[in-house]
C-alpha cells in the first residue's frame, strides 16, 4: 500500500485525442487539487469517457499531458497504476468469481501486502453494503449491486486518486444516497474526479465542477458560482395577503434586495399575492423579508428560494456552445 | 518479487475460472471420451495393432520383430497430438478475447501489472489445465503397457507426453496472441485454426520445395519436432523450439496489449 503523498493532484493540460479526422476531446485542461472532489459534468458523447480512460492509462492521448500525483499517466504509467483506483463506465467484473474472491484478487494486483488484504476487503464489503453477497457469484448480481462491486474495487486499495466514472448509472434512489455519502466521506484523504451526467450529482458531492461538451471545456468553477453567475443571484417568492404595493415598497429598500415584482396571483385565493425578488449575488436577505413581513401584521403563506439551478447553467452553457458552433458552420 | 506475485495472482485467477466453469469440464470430458476411444480402439479393435500383429504371425509373413508396446505410443501418441491441434484453439480463443468482452482488460491494463506477468500467468494457467486433461492418459498407458514384454522404458512414454506439453505450450502461446487481438472468441478460435493449419502445411511445403529452404522450413516444423520426440528422439533443438514458439507467443501478446497503450496519432 502506498502512504498519502503530498502530491495527489491530477493536472491535465492540452489533453486532445484525434481518430483520423475526428476528435473526440481536444485542448482539455484543468487541474483538480489534492483532496478534492472534481465533477466532470458533460451529455453522453462530450468526451467525458475518453478523458477518464486517459487519465487511468488506458488510452493513450493524441497530444498533451495528464500528470497524477506528478506523475506523467504516458511515461510513468506504472507509479500512476499504483496511485489510482478506477471505475471504468462499466464495471470490470469477472462474472464466475464470488464478490470477495474477485475483491481479493484486485487487491493482490494492485499491491495490497498479504496481511492487510482480508481486512482491507471487509472494510470495503462493508461501506458499499455488500457484505451479505460477499459470497454470490458475480453473474448473478443485479445491476445496481455489480455497480457497486465496481465502486468497491476502485477502492479496495485505498489509492490516493480515485477516478470514477458515471459512478450512480444503474442504482436506485437510495443506493445512489449511499453512494454519494461514500464518495463524500472519501474526499480530504483522496482526490476524486468522477463523470457523470446527472446534474444533482454535481452539484451535491463535488467541490468544483469542469463542464464539457463536444470534446471541449466549457468552464471549471464550484456549482455555487456557476449558479450565481448565471442567474445573477438568488431569488425568493413570497405568497402574502393584502396589499401588495406596500410591502414591495419597504421590501425594494432591504439591504440585498435588487428588485420586487409583483407577479400575478393566477391559481392563488382572491386575497392572496405573489411577490417575486431577486437578490444581489452573495447576499443572504431571507431573515430580513420575513420580519418585514411579520412586523407588518401580513400574512406569509410561502416564502421560497428560487435559483438557477445547475440544469439551467449546463442547458445554457451547453446550447449555447451549439449555437456559436452552428453558426460558424 | 513483485511480478512473480502478479504472475501468481494472474495463474490462481485462470486456474480457479477452469474449475469453476462448466465449459472446461465439457471440454474435458470432449477429450477424455475421444482419446480413451482412440486408445482402445488402436490398440485392442479388430483393425487394431494387436490384431495386426497377430495377423501377421498367423500368416506367417516373414517381418521384423515388432515392439508392439512401442508401436502403439507412437501411433497413440501421434492421434493424441491430431486431436490436440482440434482442442487446443479452443482452450486459448478466450484467454483474451473473454477479458475484452467482460472489461477486465481495463482492469489489468490500469492496475500495477505488466503485460508480461498477465500473459506469463495467462500461459501457465491453460497449460496446466492441459496437462490435466493428458496426465490421465499416461495412468491409461501404464497399467495397458506395464504388461508388455519386453517392458517398455518408462522414458518414452514420459518423453512423449512431453512432446506433447511442449507443444501444447507452442500453440497455445500463438493462440493466445491471436486471442489478444479480438475481443469475439469464435474469430479467435477460427484464426488458431487457421494458424495450425497452416503450420501443418509447413511440413508438406518444405519436404515439396527441398534444397537448404526446405530444411529450414522443416526445421520449424512443429509436427516433425513432436514426432521425434515421440519416437523417443529427445533433441535440444526440439526443446530449443518449442520454447521459442512459446516465449514468441508470449511476446506478441504482451506488444500487442501494449500497442493498445503506446498508438499515439
């Protein structure tokens, strides 16, 4: 087993990979730091898959490099293999093996010493919940179970890097709870980038997320930001009785506050009203709307947080790559 | 140190898939019933070289003085190698190929293993399971042979199995080259087949073209090394051979696995 470096950190600069004329990602760059969670967020066929599979040494690329813990992934593949665990899109699994046999046999290959293996893999039956199919034959699991046997060999080792890709596909809701949590209380001692396509996954797990589309970068930032950035802040709506005008007057003069509409009151009671605010970026004025509110002997009926959510950044982001790409053609 | 404990994990891994799966025991069984077929049929059938022989005394045809025990190995032991040719493609079409239709090659080619340790492993793991199925054949010799007189050396038979191990070895090393180069078991094994065919061809080609070509090319002849050794003829040269086909094969596999890895366009 390999001790913590201090460089687990994955840097990528300039990754492209060309079939013939086609190329399936290009000028790829970004870095994810050592104990990070990096999301790498894109539509099936963005290159998401190419660029993880670079990453773990399984293709070479075109031009480039991926450095993993400073180490090249073309040139020094094998200590690059000692420090990562990898879930390929589909999980490699040898169907006539038990869970713990094929467990155990990936630790063996991948260095765990003799002593620490069986420990190793109870551990690791254990925090993806498959200890009571530990001895059924691989072929005989279901989806979600065979997705996590992927997860469990990804980590069976305890590598600094953990490379996962589309870790969730194929798990019900509540699997993918567990799964999220996993990856979660890894992040600190291990530095993960995972793919995926789900957005909540992102947005919920991940420190920063890379989006890319169509072999490209699109941008590299937290969730947080890119929500803001693209809505311009937060927002709130306010279902309230009475007079509407007067409480957007004294809502309008709130520190944070940018703007109070009064939208229309379709599908609510006669006396009710929708008011609808937008807050300057990084402003936080809830507390003062619902005194202001209350302090003025009305009625708050629903009080809500409306923001961009990270469907809106990546739709936005993403179409709007097509539209500049379509134009130019 | 390390890649000997690779090439361990590599070996257990094949061995435990052999007798785990229901495919190699029907291939097994395939070969048992064929070759106790063979045995009793060369050997005690009306045509067979105990009848013969016999005939022939009755006749009283004048004939050298036959060692019947020997004769029989020979002739065995060359129907043995025929039915090999036919099952070892089939033992070697999945050595890769499997590993490609399942995603484990991903899984191997990212972890700390050389491509030589897996297919070293890969290589032991099918031969030992072959000698399986022919170390029973050497029971069946011993207790039809232990009876002849005069007694047969227990070298021959011993040489001739192997004759046969080795090249066991040399084709299932090809095979398992041709194996690493798709991921469809059927093309694998048809191209194995391919490749014994024409390595049978060999033999023919070379005595037809003669002269020091000839000789060169009869020289690599896998059959023409089997049956010297059969015979009893234990040549270096033939050891010489057969490991390097198998060291070849072992080769090939590892650069086309890391060809996978090192195509930069």
């Amino acid at each position: 087993m390999i001790s913590t470096e201090p460089n687990q950190s994955i840097e990528v600069d300039g990754l492209s990979k060309i079939y013939g004329t086609k190329s399936a990602i290009k000028d790829i760059s970004f870095t994810v730091q050592t104990g990070e969670i990096l999301g790498f967020l894109g539509p099936n066929g963005a290159g998401k898959t190419t660029t993880m599979r670079i990453l773990a040494g399984y293709l070479p690329a075109s031009t480039g490099t991926a450095r993993i813990a400073g180490y090249d992934v073309h040139s020094e593949s094998m200590e690059v293999r000692q420090r990562i665990g990898y879930l390929p899109e589909n999980p490699p699994l040898y169907p006539e093996m038990t869970v713990e046999g094929f467990l155990h046999f990936v630790a063996k290959i991948k260095g765990v010493s003799p002593g620490q293996r069986s420990s190793r893999v109870d551990e690791v039956l254990e925090r993806c919940n498959l200890t009571e199919y530990r001895q059924l034959q691989i072929r005989k699991l279901s989806k979600g179970m065979k997705q996590r046997v992927g997860i469990a060999q990804a980590i069976v080792h305890d590598p600094p890097v953990i490379i996962l890709d589309e870790p969730t596909i194929g798990l019900d809701p509540k699997q993918i709870i567990d799964v999220r949590n996993l990856i979660k209380s890894l992040a600190g001692q291990h530095t993960i980038i995972l793919s995926t396509h789900i957005l909540p996954e992102v947005s919920m797990t991940c420190d920063r997320v890379t989006i890319i589309n169509r072999g490209k970068v699109v941008t590299t930032n937290t969730p947080e930001t890119l929500m803001a950035e693209l809505a311009g802040g937060t927002g709130y709506e306010l279902e309230i009785d009475g007079n509407p005008i007067e409480i957007q007057k004294m809502l309008q003069i709130l520190p944070g506050i940018c703007l109070v509409e009064v939208a229309s009151n379709y599908g609510l009671p006669g006396d009710r009203s929708l008011l609808r605010l937008v807050c300057s970026p990084g402003a936080e004025p809830g507390r003062d709307i619902a005194a202001v509110v209350v302090g003025a002997n009305r009625g708050l009926y629903e009080m809500r947080r409306t923001r961009a959510s990270l469907e809106d950044v990546f739709l936005d982001l993403t179409t709007k790559e097509l539209d500049v790409t379509e134009n130019k053609e | 140190m390390i890649i000997f404990n690779n090439i361990i994990a590599i070996f257990r891994k094949e061995l435990q898939g052999y007798f785990t799966s229901p495919f190699a025991y029907v291939v097994m069984g395939i070969f048992w019933l064929l070759s106790g077929f063979f045995f009793v049929a060369i050997l005690m059938s009306p045509e067979g070289i105990i009848n013969q022989i016999a005939q022939r005394d009755q006749l009283g045809v004048p004939t050298p003085p036959v060692d019947v025990a020997y004769e029989f190995l020979r002739f065995f032991l060359g129907v043995m190698g025929s039915l090999a040719m036919f099952v070892l493609p089939i033992l070697s079409m999945g050595l890769y190929a499997d590993e490609r239709k399942w995603g484990t090659l991903e899984l191997l080619a990212t972890s700390p293993i050389t491509n030589w340790a897996v297919a070293v492993g890969k290589l032991l793991g099918v031969m030992t399971f072959f000698s399986a199925m022919i170390v029973p054949l050497l029971g069946l010799e011993a207790i039809a042979l232990g009876a002849a007189d005069p007694s047969i050396l227990v070298t021959v038979p011993l040489l001739g199995h192997l004759g046969l191990f080795l090249m066991a070895g040399a084709i299932l090393s090809l095979g398992m080259f041709i194996s690493s180069l798709t991921d469809k078991t059927i093309v694998a094994a048809i191209l194995t087949f391919a490749l014994i065919f024409s390595l049978s061809l060999m033999e023919l080609v070379a005595k037809s073209i003669g002269g020091n070509l000839g000789a060169a090319l009869e020289h690599l002849s896998l059959m023409k090394h089997y049956t010297n050794l059969v015979q009893g003829v234990f040549d270096t040269s033939s050891l010489v051979l057969f490991m390097s086909y198998i060291i070849l094969g072992i080769f090939l596999t590892a650069q086309s696995i890391e060809s996978l890895r090192f195509s930069r366009r």
